[in-house]
C-alpha cells in the first residue's frame, strides 16, 4: 500500500509515517517511479509504534522495543529491555512528583492572594 493508504488505515500523517523510517521505525520498498509501498504488517506496526510514541517512549527505545511486540520475535518478553523501560517508568514518576508539589505550590499561593484578584481560579 502506499503512504497515502497507509496514513488513512492509521490515521498517522504522511509527513508522521516519512519520520517513522527516516528514524528506522518503520519500512517500505521504494517504486521505480519513487512512491513508496509499505507491506502487509505496516498499519500495525504504525498502530504500535504510534502507542509506544503516546505512553512516553522516546523513539530510540521504540526503536528497540519493537522487534519484541512486532514480528517473528512479538511473543518474546525482550527481558534486556525491560529493565532500560523500568528506568523510564521511573524517570516519569520523579517528573510526576515534581509537578504535584509544584501545583500544590502554586494553588497555595493562588489562594493566599485570592483576595487580591477574586477573578483568578485557584482549582
């Protein structure tokens, strides 16, 4: 199928789909007159590689990670992963913390000063 195709079955841009091999994501074989085709397994590899994008993977560990969810290897665990995703997980939860305490900062200094400016919402 072509890039056209393949972006309407997965509602990835074709300037998203152009990224996804330029960054080795994803394959296609090109046509002698230039147009890509993309194979069989493209719209769920794009479907996977779009959900990997979505929970935070950089594209570098998607990159790693999708020989184990794709393919002949799909069944295996890729425990050598594993342990670069859990220090992501990690990372996220650190980052997540952060912004707690820094919004429970923020709405106490909103409500303090909510006299001040009855127009602004401290929620």
């Amino acid at each position: 199928m072509r890039i056209g195709e393949l972006s309407a079955r997965t509602g990835a841009s074709p300037r998203s789909l152009r990224y996804y091999e330029q960054q080795g994501l994803l394959s296609s074989e090109r046509q002698s007159n230039g147009y890509r085709e993309y194979g069989a397994n493209a719209v769920a590899m794009v479907q996977t590689i779009r959900s990997l994008l979505d929970i935070g993977l950089p594209t570098a560990l998607v990159k790693d990670v999708l020989p184990c969810t794709v393919g002949e290897k799909a069944e295996a665990a890729c425990p050598e992963l594993l342990e670069r995703i859990a220090v992501l997980r990690d990372d996220v939860r650190s980052r997540a913390a952060r912004f707690e305490s820094i919004d429970a900062s923020l709405t106490s200094y909103l409500s303090a000063n909510a006299q001040a400016s009855p127009a602004v919402s401290t929620e």
